[in-house]
C-alpha cells in the first residue's frame, strides 16, 4: 500500500514539509516556553477533545484521537492532536503532533502537524461540540487530502 495514500507520511527528501512542520513545531514551542502558568486553560485545566473523523480524498479512512489544548491566550491556543486513522482493512497508523489555532465566535481554526503534515482544520461551535472539514492541499508535495471532523469536549 502506499504510505501517502494511509495517512500523513514523512518528509521526502527535496520537499519543503519538514521545514514547515518544524517551523510550526518551533513556534509553538516558543510560545509555550514563554506562557506564564495561567496562560493554560481555564483555572489551570486542561481542555480535552474526543476527535473523530474521515478522510475522503484520495482513500478512505476513519480517524479517532483526542486533542488536548495546554494553552489558551484570548483568541489563540495551543496543544496536541493524538490521531490514529484506520483504514477498509483494519490496519491503523498511530499520528501525534502539535496543534495552534484560533477560536473567534463561533468558529475555530487550527493547524495540527502531523509526521510531516500540515492538515489545517476550520469548523464551526456549537455549545460542547465542533463540526468541520479539514484539509491538506499538498502543498508541500503531498496528494490533496480532505474529510469532516468532529470535536466534542470531554468533561
């Protein structure tokens, strides 16, 4: 099977998505390294998400994972998406990576980069609970990906 066809691979030599992923990688790094300790969740807590979802485009697959924020500052947060997709046949591929976006009234907005990824995702709130789509054009060598998602917060 093709690794790109199941998921995000890693970086090919000759492409820019490793030099993304780590830009990405860094800045929420240094965001966090200067957080003050309030800066994480409400009341100090951490936000926990159950995350399910597809990819339609190129292949089927189901995802399941959990995206937990560490940091909230206004608008913007901070965290990581554990993620395993699962494919027609039952094999799985375990995905973790850093995760910062933006909530602005009803929507939200992230990017999660994933072994090389960067799978933006925009989606809509409703109470404890978000719906969307989420997207990796390709743009960094890859075959355009897509499919809905869902996020509903863990209490």
């Amino acid at each position: 099977m093709n690794r790109r066809q199941h998921g995000p691979s890693p970086s090919h030599p000759g492409t820019n998505r490793a030099g993304r992923a780590g830009l990405l990688a860094l800045i929420a790094l240094g965001a966090l390294a200067c957080a003050p300790s309030s800066a994480v969740g409400p009341e100090g807590e951490r936000e926990r998400w159950q995350y399910t979802g597809e990819q339609r485009v190129p292949v089927s697959l189901q995802l399941e994972g959990t995206l937990t924020i560490t940091r909230i500052d206004g608008e913007r947060f901070e965290g990581a998406l554990d993620l395993r997709s699962t494919d027609a046949l039952g094999q799985s591929l375990r995905q973790a990576g850093l995760v910062v976006g933006r909530r602005s009234g009803g929507s939200v907005d992230f990017e999660a980069a994933l072994a090389g990824d960067v799978l933006r995702h925009v989606g809509r709130i409703a109470g404890d609970t978000v719906r969307g789509t989420w997207l990796d054009d390709g743009a960094l060598g890859g075959a355009l990906r897509s499919g809905p998602f869902v996020l509903v917060r863990v209490p």
